[in-house]
C-alpha cells in the first residue's frame, strides 16, 4: 500500500528516538488503578491525540471512563438505551467508536461535544466484540457467540455500511492490523487460533492462514507495535504474548491478574502499555521497548 514507507520510516525513526540501540525488555507490570474501579466487563482501552486513556465501565456498567494519569480516572460519558461497550478505537478525525454488544451497534462519539451517535448497525451481528480502524476509514469487527463456540466477521466501509466477510468461524475476539494496513489479525478464543488475512485496496480481506496456535488458555484483545510485532492478551494465562510478523513468539510479559482482556499503548513516548483487567476491575500498565502502532499514528497526525 502506498503508505508502507511513510510507516517504516517513521518507526524507523521512532525507534532511534526513543528505544535507542540498545532497548531494555519490557518492564514489570504496575497496577494502574484501584482494583475494582471498573466492573468486570473493563474493556477498551484507547488512548486519543491528547494522550489519555478510555476504557469502558468505570464504576458501572454503560459508561466509558477517561484516565488522565496514574489512579486518576472519572467517568467521560454514560451510554443510553442499556447500550454496553467493549473496544475503543480513534478515527482519523479524532472521534471515539465503540463496539456495543448490547445492541448490535458500533457508536461513534463526538470528542468536541460528546454526542453519541450510532454509525453501523446490524441485527445479523451477534454481538460486536473487538474492533480496528483501517487508514481509509473502514472498520473490522468481530462478532463472537460465546454459547455456540462461532463466530463471524465483519467489515463496515465509511459509510456506515455493514459487510458479512466470513461467517461460521471459531469464537471471534481479538482484532488488529499491520501498522501499514496490508494483514488483517483475527483470533478466536475457544480455539485459541490466530488467523491472518491480506487486505486488498478495497478492503476486503483474502489468503487466509493461521498465523499462530496457543497449547492452552484463552485469547483476547490484540495490538502491534510499530515494527509490526502482535500483542496477545493471554485470558486465563496472566500474560501478554508477543508474536513477530513472521508468526514466532518472542516473549511473553508477565501480569499480576491473570485475565487480561485487551491491549493499547501511550505515554509520553508511546512505550507504556495499559492492560484492562477482568476479575480485578482496574488496569495494569508496563513499559515496553517498543512504542505501539496507534500512538505513532496518532503522533504523526499532531506533529
């Protein structure tokens, strides 16, 4: 894609900036916030242009809480209509998308003046679970259904427009693409399989592979770095798995909850990684060699 030099470059970049030649390995994880400040369905995270952090059901269920700095976090908005977020993610133009489980949705909020407005909705969808934003716009779901073990893939253009990629797959959960948009990572968590898909300009997805198979415990939300390395919640495991783009695993990242649901990175030099937390309700952070993928975007945008 035309945009893959632009991106090595600036990794490339970042990574003289930043991690230096010599780049520590990832620290131990810290506990960003109470336990119990959010409820077990403490999901998200994001980090906007202004560096703070989203994760969703602060203190109760339906709302989207906002952390500005270590143990500091205050609800942002509260969902209408018994709508329940699960992933954030940031457009292009700044404004915040949550997959709603509840109600088949994936909402756009505006960050100007917080008005929530549905932009896809689909009664075909089980329940939109993870999501990722392309660079032109389009938006990948997956759609789990826990009782039955399946699972399904969606596309939805800029639009707002609904598009059914793959049906009857394994437990669909964990979504991410490459840091210059070519490779679609899908996982399913009962299965605990991670497929690989190529992206075509037109965004729909072709050549699928399985990238990656875990022995035991269950997946989650994912993310990469900008040296396009995949980040696996490990559910169950307690751990942060890291897979190259080549499919090898080059370490895994110890937690001190052993439920994590999903990943982002922030900071100052986009090498602080926030880990929601299930069973204990909060967010635990750990320093990365590293900086993520979003942020580097992110930056790019607001230099």
């Amino acid at each position: 894609m035309k945009n893959t030099m632009f991106y090595q470059v600036l990794a490339m970049c970042l990574m003289a900036q930043v991690a230096g030649a010599d780049a520590p390995p990832a620290s131990e994880s810290e506990t960003w916030l109470p336990e119990n400040s959010f409820t077990s369905g403490v999901e998200g995270p994001a980090v906007d242009g202004a560096g703070n952090l989203y994760a969703v059901n602060l203190e109760r269920q339906g709302t989207i809480g906002r952390v500005t700095d270590k143990n500091k976090a205050r609800i942002f908005i509260e969902l209408d209509a018994d709508s329940v977020g699960n992933a954030i993610r940031f457009d292009a133009a700044g404004d915040m998308l949550i997959a709603d489980y509840v109600n088949h949705n994936i909402l756009k909020v505006s960050m100007s003046d917080k008005r929530v407005s549905v932009f896809a909705h689909d009664d075909a969808m089980n329940q939109p679970n993870d999501i990722v934003i392309a660079d032109n716009g389009s938006v990948y779901a997956s759609d789990p259904n826990w009782p039955d073990s399946t699972g399904q893939l969606w596309r939805i253009d800029v639009a707002g427009v609904t598009h059914l990629l793959e049906a009857g797959m394994g437990t669909t959960n964990g979504i991410e693409l490459s840091p210059d948009g070519s490779v679609l990572y899908v996982n399913e968590s009962v299965q605990r399989n991670i497929w690989r898909y190529d992206v075509a300009a037109d965004g729909n997805i072709t050549n699928k592979q399985l990238f990656f198979q875990f022995a035991d415990f269950g997946m989650d939300g994912m993310s990469v770095d900008v040296e396009g390395n995949l980040y696996v919640a490990r559910y169950g495991a307690g751990k942060v798995a890291v897979l190259s783009p080549e499919g090898k695993l080059l370490r895994e990242i110890q937690l001190s909850g052993q439920h994590p649901t999903n990943i982002t990175f922030g900071g100052k030099d986009g090498k602080r990684a926030f880990v929601t937390m299930q069973k204990r309700g909060t967010i635990e952070s750990f320093i990365n060699d590293v900086p993520g993928s979003d942020w580097a975007k992110l930056r790019a945008k607001h230099q």
